[in-house]
C-alpha cells in the first residue's frame, strides 16, 4: 500500500467485529450438521432454490444434518432478486415447523431470504419496517450460510436485499443479529455453476472488492480485506471461466468473495453500485451484468483523485493485474505499464466482461438512451452513492449512463 493511501486510512477510527465465523475447505460440507450443533441449532430450514437443489447440494446438507441427528426441512422456492413476499413466504414455512435456524443454500438470494425471513419469524411486520439498520426489537434466528457461488459475499454481511413487490427497489434491511453465526465455504459446491452464472456472480464479486476499497468510509480493516479479496478474485474468475473444474482457483473465488463482503460490511459500496441497481429494476438487467457494465466508468472517474488513482495503483499491483491471461489469452499490456492504474484497471474490467460473453455497453442491452434521465435520477436515491470516494450528483450519473452506451471492443487479439 502506497505512503498516501496508508496516511488517509491507518488513522481511522473503526470498530471491526467479526460475527461469522469461517469454516474453508473442499468437503467441508460434510460437517454441518456438527457445526450447526456447536451454534445451538436443533431444527433447522434450508433455504435454497430450485437449480441448487437440482444439483444436489441442497440433499447434502440435509444428509449432514440428519447424520448429526437434528430434523430439517426444505424449502427451495427461493426467487432471483428475492422480495417481500418471497421473504413471507419461507418465514410461514419456517413458523409452520418450528424452525430455530435458518441455513442458506445457494447465491445471495437464498442467503438474503433466509435472513429475510427471519426479521420476519422473530419480530413480525413486514420487509419495509426493517430497510436500515438495527430496527428489530429482538435478535433474529442464527443464520448459516453456505455460498455455491462466488458473489454477493452476503455470508460475511448484516443485511438482507430484499425488493419491494411493486417498485422492485432493492431495499437493505440489516441487524448486527442478521450476521451468518457460521458461513462454510466449500469450493466443491460452486463447481456445479453454469459459465453464465460464474460469470456474473465473479464480476459482482471483483466489483465489491474494487468498490469497497475506495469508499468515503473505508479504513484501514477494510482496506486490508478489499485488497486481498481482489488479489485472489482478479485471476480468480477468467480462469474459473476456463478451468470450471479447478478446486484450487474455485477456492481463491470463494474466499475473494467472502472477503469482499467482509469488507462491504465495513466500508459499504459505491457509484457502480448506485448506477447498476436502477438497470435491474427498470429493465431487469441481473445485477452482475449492471453493476459489470457500469464499473469501468466509475473507476475512470474516481480515478481523477489522486488519493483514489494510488489505491487502485496499489489494486493492480497486488494482483499483478497486467499479466493475467483474460479469455484464455494473455493481455495485451505493451501501452498499459505508462497509463495510469485506473485506466489499466478499467481496461481489465471491459476484457473481462467481453470475454466473459457479457455486454460491455448498455447499447448491447438495448437500454434506450432516453432513460439516462431516469435512471440518474434514480441512481442518485441509492444509499451506496453516498459512499462513492468523489460526491456524484445527478447529472454525474448522467454523463456516467452516456459513457457507458457506446459498445466497447476491448479485449486483446
């Protein structure tokens, strides 16, 4: 870390308690049912979705707990982009066994509608009395979370995004209560990822550790987990897209994301987030694909403060960013070595999407140019804009929006 970066972060004040306990390994699934049992947990609901329980992964779990001799249930009617009443939904089923645990099986919906749905078990109401932070009158049921993607990093994190019904505004409902008590990362589980999703869940993943590690809010804990989150996700995930079967670059995957979300708990998120989320509530764009797109643009402007160029300097030397191999070629970086680190870090972002088979501009989504003015309006309601390292207003977001139309051909030949 540069001399600048460490002077505007080591002397800020944080108080950083680690809730969720870490449990790594390839097979280590096999052993929740016991983990479970050391957290107090007697008759647990997984929460998954269809795909994942198609997979298997859902019946594993299960196994494990019934070796442990602990009754559990299923319920695997988990929605991508989860909302309220997705959240009532698996809270009824939990109420109608007598569920004291929730366990998450799959990406960041199952894991934000199990939390959800425990707000919901353990204090009433409904969804929309729980956007912020702390509002619960008594702790949430323990929540153990157990990620088969690399993603949302939602396993390390307080909060549960949730839509509303009618608008599909995410809204972020989070209690220190709502913290997964134990998170078992097993990298056997995320081999069973179609590409498409591996690649979107690992571009939302490199965009918590590149967005986490320049908020207004950072310091130096979150730093320190940002910059490993993205020294290990930065290779990480072009060759998971090449390699799907390697358990060692699975592994760097997994745990890159969950240090990401560890550090999104800390230091909170940004612009591209801002910008992304309006895309998928207005024209159903998933969410790893928004944020993708509109993270090249973010990191160019933030890059103007020099304060924020020298931490992504420090982003692309710990990852060694110019001499990773991107769609199974090496990168181009004869001219990258004397532009600045932002450009060569929204360089790599662009490659990775266009190899990735991802669009790379809103032109390739077929967003009308005559939204920018809704959607910078929009954007500019987001709670993660207030944490963008440089205050963007709404005609920022709408010069970000136009940036972002033109299709980009970036990766090397």
């Amino acid at each position: 870390m540069s001399t600048a970066t460490k002077k505007r972060t080591s002397g800020i004040p944080f108080d950083w308690q680690a809730r969720t306990r870490l449990v790594y390994g390839a097979g280590s699934i096999e052993n929740v049912g016991h983990l479970a049992r050391q957290v107090g947990v007697k008759n647990a609901l997984i929460v998954t979705d269809a795909g994942v329980a198609a997979a298997g992964h859902a019946a594993r779990v299960r196994a494990a707990f019934e070796a442990s001799g602990m009754p559990v249930a299923v319920y695997e009617d988990v929605h991508e982009n989860p909302t309220s009443s997705d959240a009532e939904a698996c809270a009824a089923v939990a109420r109608k066994i007598g569920a004291d645990a929730f366990v998450g099986v799959g990406g960041g919906s199952s894991l934000d509608t199990a939390k959800a749905a425990s707000f919901l078990v353990t204090n009433g109401g409904a969804m929309p009395d729980y956007r912020g932070y702390a509002k619960v009158k008594r702790p949430l049921l323990p929540n153990i979370a157990i990620p088969t993607t690399a993603g949302t990093g939602s396993e390390c994190q307080s909060y549960a995004l949730i839509s509303d019904d009618e608008t599909h505004v995410k809204m972020a409902c989070g209690d220190p209560s709502a913290a997964p008590v134990l998170a078992v990362l097993d990298p056997e589980l995320s081999r069973s990822m179609p590409r498409r999703v591996t690649a979107l869940t690992g571009v939302d993943a490199i965009s918590h550790a590149v967005e986490s590690a320049v908020t207004r809010t950072r310091h130096a804990a979150s730093s320190m987990l940002a910059r490993e989150a993205f020294r290990r996700l930065a290779p990480a995930i072009p060759r998971t897209l090449e390699s799907p079967d390697d358990l060692m670059v699975r592994g760097d995957a997994l745990l890159g994301s969950a240090f990401a979300g560890s550090a999104i708990e800390l230091s909170m998120l940004g612009a591209a987030h801002a910008s992304a989320n309006p895309l998928t509530a207005v024209h159903d764009v998933a969410h790893g694909q928004a944020v993708g797109v509109m993270l090249p643009g973010v990191v160019r402007m933030n890059a103007a403060d020099p304060v924020i160029e020298a931490i992504y300097e420090d982003l692309v030397i710990a990852a060694k960013l110019d001499s990773i191999p991107v769609g199974g070629r090496t990168r181009d970086t004869s001219g990258d070595a004397a532009t600045s680190a932002g450009e060569r870090l929204a360089r790599y972002l662009e490659d990775l999407l266009a190899a990735a088979g991802l669009a790379t501009s809103l032109e390739d989504l077929g967003v009308p140019r005559d939204d920018a003015a809704r959607l910078a309006r929009d954007a500019a309601e987001q709670w993660t804009g207030g944490h963008n390292p440089r205050p963007v207003s709404i005609s920022d977001f709408e010069a970000l929006y136009a940036s972002t139309w033109p299709r980009k051909e970036r990766l090397a030949s």
